[in-house]
C-alpha cells in the first residue's frame, strides 16, 4: 500500500509578513475652494457609493461662551425652528430623505454634519442654509431643552464613569477652563432665550465657518455649495487669530476618592496628567509610547491588568484630543475590591517603561499594530475627511501626517525609555476613583 | 449590489468571498452558529463566556493577539442570542496570518485553566459595568423573563446571574467547543482586497483539515402565542420612573420582520418619529422615549421604552402610548409617512455597507439564515411594504393580549 503524499501544514509556523515600515501610507488630498463670501471648502472626492458628508464647521464651541451651557443649547437647537419651519417640519424634511443631520458642540467649534444619498443633497443643502441664517430658538423648544436635559443629567450622575469624567478633566484643566468646567441643573435653569439667540448671532449666523465635505461628490456639489452658502454672512477664520487659551489652573490635590453610589460595586479609575498639544515635538512619540502603555488590546496595561489579574472588562490609557493642551489619561472601571491593586498595577507599568527598554518585538508589534489602523483608517471617504479634520482644527497641515507615519516607523526604544522617563512619572499624575 | 462567491469545502465549511479591489485591507470572518439560546439553563452566558476563551490561546499557537498585531491586524468578537462571531481586519498583504489563526482556534483550543480563570474574572467584571452598576441595568433581565417563558430567549448573553459564569468548568468547556465549534457549524466570509481563486485555495489550506465535527440540529422550545396582557412593578435607586413595554413580532426571515421594522421607524425613528411628537414635544409627558425591535433571528420583541417626566403618573404616561398606538392601529399611515421611513432604510443599508467589514458581518448572517442572496434583495422587501399590510401589522402587534409592560419606579 503506497502513502499518499500529502505535504504537512505546520501550524506552528506563522505565515510570512509585510512589516508595517513597508507599507506606503497616504493620505489622500482634498481640494480646496474658497465660496464668494471667503468661507473654505475642503472637498474630498472618494470612495464609490453614491452618499456623502457635509460639515459646517463653526468657531462656536463652549471656549466662546460667557454663559455656561450657552454653546451646546445652541447647537442642539438649531434645528428646532426657524420663522419658515416647526422642529417637526425641519426634522421631517431632513428624514423624508433618508438623511441625518447632527450636531456636535466642542471646546473651539461647533457643526454641524450631514449625510446623506447624493441623489437627495439638492433638496436638503437650502434648508442647511435656512439653519445657519434663520433659527429661532422657541421659547417651548428651550423650556422642552432644560427640563430633558436636566432630566438627563439626574442619570448620568448615577454612572460612577460620568462622574469621574467630569471630575478628572476639572482637575486636569481647572473648574472655570472650558476643558474643565461641567454643567449642574441649575446651570440649565439660568439658560435663557436671549443668551441663545445673541449667541447665534455672533457665531453661527455671522461666525467664523469651515466647510467639510466628502463622498463620491456629485459633479456640481461645488456650485450647490456656492448657492447655498456663498452668500451667507458667515465667513473664514481670521488668519492669525488665535483661539481662545484661558488660563489653565490643575488642581493642587492629586489623591480624590469620591463615594457617588454606597451600592457600587465597581469604581470607575481615572489616571490622568497634563500634556502639551499635537505641536509639541514630543506629541507623536508619546504616541506611540501609549500604544504600548495601554493604546489597544495588545498593551502592558491590558495584558497585565485584564488578562493576568482579571481586574477589569478593559483598561486603555490614551492622549485628549484637545486643541489648546492635552492630557494622557489611564481609563478602567475594576471591581470595589481591587481598585487599590489595580492602580498599583498601573504605576508598575509605569515604572518599568522608565527603567527598561522596550524589546525589539514588542516595539515591532506596537508599531505595526499602528500602522495597520491607519491603513484601515484611511479607507473612504469619512475616515480620510475625519483625520482632515482633526489636522485642520488643530492648525496642522499634511506634514504632521507625514510626520507621524515616520515617528511611528524609526523610533527605538531609548528614546521610548526617554519619553518614559519624561512623561510617566506617577507623581505627575491625578487619580481618581469614583465608587 | 453586493456581490459574492460561495462555496463549502468537503468538512462542511461554508465559504463566501467579497471581493472589493478599492480597499488595502481584508477582512476575515467566522461565524459559529452557537449563541445563548442554545446554553442550558443552569450555565447561561457560557457562549459568551466561551467567546472570551477563543483569544486565550489555540493548540498550535499560545497567543492569539500578538502576531495578529505583528501583522498590522485587529480584531474582536461578539456574542448574540443566536450566534457568535469573530472578526478580523488587516493588510491584504497579511492576510494568511488571519486564516493561520482562524483556522487553528478552529482546529482545538489550548484548554488553559489559567485562561478560563481569568476570563471568569473579566466577565464578571463585564457583567457588573453593564448590568449591575448603572441605572436600568436590570431592565432587560426582567423584560426577558416576563415575555419568554420557555425559548431561551428568556435570558441575557451575559448570562441570568454571576454564580453561572463563576461556576463556569473546563470540562464545559471543552464540551461546547466539540458540539458548536466544528466547520459545519461555521460560515468564513473573506473581503476586500482579495480573489476569489487565492480565498479558496488559502480557505482549503487551512481549513480544509479540520474535522467536521456533527452539524448542531437545534431544537429549542418554541414560545406559544401570547394571550394575556402581562404586567410587572419594579422599585429601584434610580432617579426617574421608567415605562417599557415590550410586544412579540415576527422572526427575521418571516416577511413580517420588514413590517414590524417600519413600525419602529413610525413610532420611533427620529425627531418626527409619532412618539417623539406627540409625547415630549406635544405633551411633554417623557423627557425620552424610543421605539426599536430586538431583530432576533427567532420572533423578536419591538419594545416602547421612555423615561418620565418629574410629575407625570405612570398610568397617564401609558395611557397616552396606547393613545398612539390606537391611532396607529385606526387608519393607514400616510404615502408620505410611508416614503419618509423606507427613504431612511435605503439610506441606513447604504450608509451601512459602505464598510467591508459590515459587509463581510452582513454576509455571514444572512448565510446564516439560510439565504444570502438576502444581501441584495433586503431593499426590494421593504420596498414592497404597504400602509395596509402595516396596518394589519400594527394590529396584530399592539394587542393588548400581546403586550408586557414594566414599570419602573424610582424609589423613594
């Protein structure tokens, strides 16, 4: 009887790969246009399905607001009325055609985004336009607005996450900093109609706006935009005006333990310290630090506090995206009981990226981890628009791109040990457990 | 229109390709057709469990995570009521690396107590983030258990309580594994950037030698008809009172799965939604309110939930839905009421395929309902819908012997 041949698999051999340092990442280009009242078009021209993405960028985030609550009540009522049109009508028009207009307040700007099929942009970019220029703000859509929205608030002050969200960023930023400060419910009280419509006024009606659109554009969307928005008492950034940086004042204690449920049974862990925006040279090498630290499901921080002690569902430590300053916070909710060894853990792994150097492999995975999630993330035509975005707000141009793929690519590990030692030094940081 | 390639190997794999040569990337799928309505009573949450110990190392290789990330991969899983499902996305260049490790995970596990030690722990630790330390968290167990009582649809995939997961032993363990986890239980669907011919020569590398194992027949008790108006009072430390009721529909494969979705979008889709009008911006009765269906692949429930204005009395709160629903169930929705919502389902199944990897997802799980020609042809069925065939629906649905209400209390 012959044997049959058959070549063996040997499962215990990985197949060959493309390292990640080979692998050429571009981020495609957008064009830019400039309407007729100067507001800039970045206009992205990918992907093939026949949808799309508008957003109106506004310089009109709680930075600017002299009245807490002001910015975000604005932004979220703008669709609730204009002299023409009920919430109901705006809200119908928009979902008769299968599309989504949302709104988003931050600390420097405010927008504004839809999506939609393309076959449907031409009904839904005039009513866009009737927002910007002739929002009302109802008396009964403002009064609906405070009492939801304290009713919101009463239960997410029963989530210890919440909770230490808000505390962590007020101890990192100050109470009054934009980054820091957080609404009560009588904060939503104090909301009146007038704070909102002056605020429409100076800083969507007359505010300083970007325009942000991707997809598979339809051929005419520049001269749809021009139509809509070109005449428009809106208007570009000053060039060289900067935004607003008030002063930012942390907290003088770093220690907090706050009892928010006596039933909890988890505490929600915050870790966090202060550190300089993505114009900083150490920014993008920080970066990659975090990806190590605690940056994604492979890191130290998950690896050990997940998946050898059985602490937490999931611990990850990342860098703010914030304009003025950043911070790099540790995040986990771990049972009652083993918070304290928890955070020990956490300072340990701190300790040895200060006085170790990273292995080569464990550098190499980190690395090509990273540079895998761009590739992926560069994929379509939001996800290019995002990354867009974020280098624009924050005053960047193509090159930091760039730049990070390169930091990514050549940093060793002394240099990793260097940021390690700069930047990870317990003393340095906040903690905070809300139970 | 989303086209694929489907073949099964001799093991009883069945294999679906995508290929789209826009990307850089690939995705790989796998689908086990095992999810928590097919655990025992006494062990639930165990699939989900289980799909915590697929990452905890395979017979051939000790770590799952660290050479998907050498390869520029990411991953993770999910576990539902009806089935479990493992993803990968990474460089196409790489993509043998995802096949090696797919099909090894498939071949055995390594069986590690320490992993299953561990992995008890981070459940639990799951368990109580979601569901014990947040307002609500215990709604949908109580939910459940009011309207199933007998599919196993009556519990949560995180299980009906901690002491099942703690209990949980490696001789389960293994058990599932060899009943569930076998090719003919699974469906591998392969995306992006690849062909056709290179997905089934690699899907036959490395799958191609892995027993088939018994293809699970599943028999699970089936919930009889409702026919009572069924009501449960709960008091809790939660700041507002809550109303949900919850109404049996059809199984997604029946054509009334199409129906009962446009119901939800009427009741509840958006800011124009009848809910949203009439109860927080006429009445101002909740502060919020939705309306959505469990889309479960045996008959599902399309659930009410709001929470209540300060003030407002329970019984007020309901009467006023069953007024809306009693409009609904009088006279047909309006043509324009019915454009609006199937413009917003052509939209929400483009938007949503625009991703490789919700196409690979959807790909799998309409192999997985016995048709995956559903992939193209979902639009035209909600399509068709009439405000009749609604309107029967809504009849049928919205009766009160169909109905489970909870109340919510905030305790004083």
């Amino acid at each position: 009887m012959s044997v049959q041949t058959k070549s063996l698999l040997d499962r215990t051999v990985p197949p060959p790969i493309k390292d990640a340092i080979e692998f050429e990442l571009i981020l495609p280009p957008y064009q830019r246009h400039a309407l007729s009242n100067g507001v800039e078009v970045y206009a992205i021209d990918l992907g093939n399905v026949d949808a799309l993405m508008v957003s109106w960028i506004f310089n009109a985030g709680n930075s600017f607001e002299t009245k807490k609550g002001v910015a975000a009540a604005v932004n979220s009522l703008l669709k609730n009325g204009t002299s023409k049109r009920s919430a109901f009508d705006i809200n119908e028009h928009f979902e008769y055609y299968g599309a989504w207009l949302n709104r988003h307040s931050q600390h420097e700007t405010a927008d504004l985004t839809l999506h939609c099929l393309n076959k449907h942009v031409g009904e839904l970019l005039p009513v866009v336009a009737e927002l910007i220029t002739d929002s009302v703000f109802p008396q009964e859509e403002l009064d609906i607005y405070k009492k939801n929205a304290q009713q919101r608030l009463q239960v997410s002050l029963k989530k210890s996450d919440f909770v230490a969200g808000r505390l962590i960023d007020a101890y990192l930023y100050g109470p009054d900093h934009p980054y820091g400060q957080y609404l009560e419910a009588t904060d939503y009280q104090e909301l009146q109609r007038e704070d909102l419509t002056a605020y429409y006024q100076r800083y969507f009606r007359e505010g300083a706006c970007r325009i942000l659109v991707a997809g598979k554009l339809p051929a005419d969307i520049l001269s749809q935009l021009e139509a809509n928005f070109g005449g428009l008492a809106i208007h570009a950034p000053e060039k060289g005006t900067a935004l607003p940086a008030p002063a930012i004042i942390p907290a003088v204690q770093k220690k907090h333990e706050v009892v928010n449920d006596p039933n909890g049974v988890q505490g929600s862990i915050r870790i966090a310290r202060n550190f300089p925006n993505r114009h900083h040279p150490d920014f993008q090498r920080v970066q990659v630090l975090n990806n190590v630290f605690g940056g994604f499901f492979g890191s130290r921080l998950m690896a050990n506090i997940r998946e050898e002690k059985g602490y937490t569902y999931g611990i990850y430590s990342y860098l703010v995206n914030n304009i003025q300053e950043s911070a790099l916070v540790i995040s986990t909710e771990a049972g009652k009981e083993v918070c304290a060894p928890a955070i020990a853990e956490v300072y340990k792994e701190m300790d040895l990226l200060r006085e170790e150097l990273i292995d080569e492999e464990e550098l190499q995975m980190a690395r090509n981890f990273a540079i895998g999630t761009i590739l992926g993330d560069l994929d379509g035509p939001f996800h290019v628009a995002s990354r867009w975005k974020s280098i624009l707000l924050n005053g960047l141009d193509g090159r930091y791109f760039e730049e990070g793929v390169r930091t990514i690519k050549n940093i060793g590990p002394e240099e990793l040990r260097e940021m390690a030692r700069k930047y990870l030094r317990p003393e340095d940081f906040f903690e905070l457990v809300v139970v | 229109m989303i086209k694929y390639d489907r073949f099964e190997l001799a093991n009883g794999l069945r294999v679906l390709v995508h290929e789209d040569a826009s990307t850089p990337m690939v995705v790989v799928n796998v689908l086990y057709d095992v999810g928590a309505r097919d655990e025992d009573p006494k062990k639930t949450g165990f699939a989900h469990l289980f799909e915590h110990l697929m990452f905890g190392g395979s017979i051939n290789i000790e770590d799952f995570e660290t050479p998907l990330q050498l390869a520029g991969g990411e991953n993770n899983a999910y576990t539902t009521n009806d089935f479990t499902n493992y993803y990968i996305q990474l460089p196409a260049e790489n993509i043998e690396t995802a096949f090696w490790l797919e099909s090894d995970r498939m071949l055995s596990l390594a069986f590690s107590e320490k992993s299953l030690e561990v992995q008890r722990k981070v459940v639990m630790e799951e368990f109580k983030e979601h569901y014990i330390n947040k307002p609500y968290g215990d709604v949908w167990f109580k939910l459940r258990e009011l309207v199933y009582q007998h599919h196993p649809y009556r519990w949560m995939t995180i299980g009906s309580a901690l002491s099942h997961i703690e209990d949980a032993k490696l001789e389960d363990v293994k058990n599932f594994f060899f009943k569930y986890y076998r090719p003919a239980n699974a469906i591998l669907v392969v995306a992006g950037k690849v062909t056709s011919a290179q997905a089934r020569e690699l899907a036959e590398k490395w799958f191609g030698d892995i027993p088939s194992g018994t293809k699970y027949n599943r028999q699970l008790p089936q919930e009889p008809q409702q026919r009572e108006a069924r009501k449960l009072v709960v008091k809790a430390l939660v700041p507002l009172d809550a109303l949900y009721k919850a109404y049996p529909m059809a199984a997604r494969t029946e054509p009334g799965y199409y129906v009962a979705d446009l119901l939800t979008e009427v009741l509840g889709g958006g800011g124009s939604s009848r809910l949203h009008q009439s109860l927080i911006k006429e009445k101002k009765l909740f502060s919020q309110i939705e309306c959505y269906h469990t889309g479960s692949n045996d008959p599902g429930l399309v659930v009410i939930e709001g929470k209540l204005i300060k003030g407002v009395s329970m019984e007020e709160a309901d009467q006023a839905v069953e007024e809306e629903l009693a409009k609904l169930k009088a006279a047909p929705i309006s043509e324009k009421e019915l454009a609006k919502v199937k413009n917003k389902t052509e939209s929400a199944i483009v938007f949503e395929d625009m991703s490789v990897m919700n196409r690979a997802n959807s790909l799998a799980i309409y192999e997985l309902l016995g048709d995956v020609d559903m992939m193209n042809t979902e639009l035209q069925k909600y399509q068709a819908v009439t405000a009749e065939e609604m309107l029967v629906a809504s009849r049928q649905i919205f009766d009160p012997l169909n109905s489970n209400t909870l109340y919510y209390y905030s305790e004083k």
